[in-house]
C-alpha cells in the first residue's frame, strides 16, 4: 500500500511538472531542428526527454539580483578581500598568460580578471546546473523569453557537436551559462577562443582559454585600448532632476562638468561620457561612463555588474602593484 502511494505521489509530481512545459513547443523544436541540422528525429528527442525541468530555475530568473539590489548591497557580494585575494592568486598563476593576452587585445589584465572575478569567484562557482535542464526549462516553462532560450538550446546542441562535449553533464547557471567565463551556448560559439589555438575551445576546464575568450569578447565589442573605463562623479553645487542616462555614452565629460559634475580623475573634456546613477540605501552615487565601461556592459547589461567589474579589478590591480 505504502509502496503504491508513493508511486502515485511521484508520477502525479512527475505530470505536474511536464504540466509547466509546452510539449507543443518541444515537439516543433525536435522537428525543426532534425530538419535544420539533418540529425534524426530521435536522436533530437531522446536528447529533449533525458532533459528535467527546473522550477526554482523559473523562480530565480524572475528575480535577477541586478534587478532588485541597491549599489551597496550588489557591492558587498562581490569586492570582498576574499575575492580580491583570489583575484591576486588568479594572476600569480596565470600571469603569462594574462599578458600575452592582453598584450594581443589591448584589453587590460586587471579587467579580465574583474569579469572572470565577478562572473565565477575565478573559477569556484561555475554552476550547479546541468545546462541541458536549464535551457529546456527556460525553452519551453518560460514564455516571457522563451525565444532566445529555445535558440540558446539550438546553440548549445551544436556546440556539443562541435567542441565534444557530454551534453547531459555539462553544469552551468541557472541560465544556461558555461565555464570560468559564464558564456551562453551562442556567445561560446561565437567568441571563444583558443589560448594555444589548437581548435579546442574549452571555457569549462581551461582558465587560459577563457582569459583568451573574455578579451576577445571585449576586443570584438569595441574595446579602446589605453582609454579610461569610469570615473566617481561628485557635485560642485546641487543638481536637481537629472534623468536616468542611457548606458551608450551621447554626450562627452565637458556637458556634465558644465552642470556641476566633477570627475574625481583627469579626463579630456572632448571625451564621450555618460553619468552612472547607482541608488545606495542612503542616496545617490554618480559616475562618469565612458566607452569602455559600456563595452563591460555588452557582457551583462547591468550597470551594477558592470561597476563590479571595475571596481573588482582596479581592487586586484591595486594590490597587485
């Protein structure tokens, strides 16, 4: 009796939460795909049956920590001594490495290390999710965004092909991310590199390659090599009813000098700029952005993870001198 009960409790979970997937979708995906990449039905849909759904997946991408923290306690997670220290253990291992890299890219060492930092602890929390579960989660139990999710899995089933990887054991983010670099399956395919550029492109394993992968990422969204990232922003005298700016820089340091900013280091008065507004429990911070920093931004679009970035690897840096 006891043995049946459990059963039937189990198959009666099991059929609420194929409930919250779209079988119509999964389906139309396993066909288009079979025909798109000539690979057979059945294989596309043995891959899709092996993969679970997630529900605290669907509860932790409604709430994105950049999208309900203030500055201060985004802040406090991440420019901690601890990573800061792992930071600089970071570079004493792959110090070669960082500055062949950047060397080739113009990309600065102290903000890849910021980006590998901020994403991955340097490597210590890639991700408990498999990334086959989570992108079938997010596909098929998550209309808000389920197109970009579903192309994320078509990525990822090629990317497997092409890199060799398992595909039901690869562990990522909740949503989908892989590796010391927190690619998505698209970015992977389209950014990664080799560090020995032997044609294998390990972002999971491989920390040369995801230094090799991060500056590339960077380079290819317009880093400008020598030029500033971010500068504090105080007032000369009270502001009132500045709006939220756009994170492209539109205007240049001398618009918002004229108005009573001051930036807490020299910059060319001609230089394209933005004002970063983080909201702190006790008011405002204002930083001056430049292309730089907007470029960090096109990682992840969030000005808060982007001044963590900075913020992180001017900390290395520092200690690192």
């Amino acid at each position: 009796m006891q043995k049946t009960l459990v059963f039937t409790l189990f198959a009666f979970i099991h059929f609420q939460l194929l409930a919250q997937i779209d079988q119509a979708a999964v389906k139309e995906f396993a066909q288009s795909y079979s025909t798109k990449k000539n690979v057979p039905l059945a294989e596309i849909e043995a891959i899709l049956n092996s993969a679970s759904y997630k529900e605290d997946i669907i509860a932790k991408i409604s709430k994105p920590a950049e999208g309900t923290m203030t500055w201060g306690r985004y802040r406090k997670i991440f420019i901690t001594d601890a990573r800061i220290d792992a930071g600089v253990t970071f570079w004493e291992e792959h110090k070669a490495s960082l500055a062949k890299v950047s060397a080739e890219t113009g990309v600065p060492e102290h903000i890849i290390l910021g980006i590998i930092g901020v994403e991955t602890y340097f490597g210590k929390l890639k991700g408990s999710y498999k990334v086959l579960d989570a992108l079938y989660t997010l596909g098929f139990g998550y209309p808000a965004r389920s197109k970009f999710f579903k192309s994320e899995l078509e990525a990822y089933l090629v990317l497997a092909k092409e890199e060799k990887l398992d595909i039901d054991s690869v562990k990522g983010s909740y949503a989908g991310a892989m590796g010391y670099s927190q690619f998505m399956p698209s970015s992977y395919r389209a950014y990664a590199k080799s560090f020995e550029e032997n044609g294998t492109r390990d972002l999971i394993n491989s920390p040369e390659d995801a230094i090799a992968s991060v500056a590339n990422y960077l380079k290819v969204h317009k880093w400008k090599k020598g030029e500033p990232i971010a500068s504090k922003a105080t007032m000369t005298r009270k502001i009132t009813g500045l709006r939220k700016q756009s994170l492209k820089p539109k205007n240049k340091v001398i618009d918002y000098t004229k108005i009573g900013f001051k930036p807490a280091d020299k910059l060319e008065p001609s230089l394209a700029a933005t004002m970063i507004i983080l909201e702190n429990e006790d008011g405002e911070e204002h930083w001056f952005g430049m292309d730089n920093f907007y470029v960090i931004t096109r990682y992840n679009h969030s000005p808060l993870y982007a001044m963590a970035v900075y913020q992180l690897g001017e900390a290395i840096k520092a200690k690192i001198q």
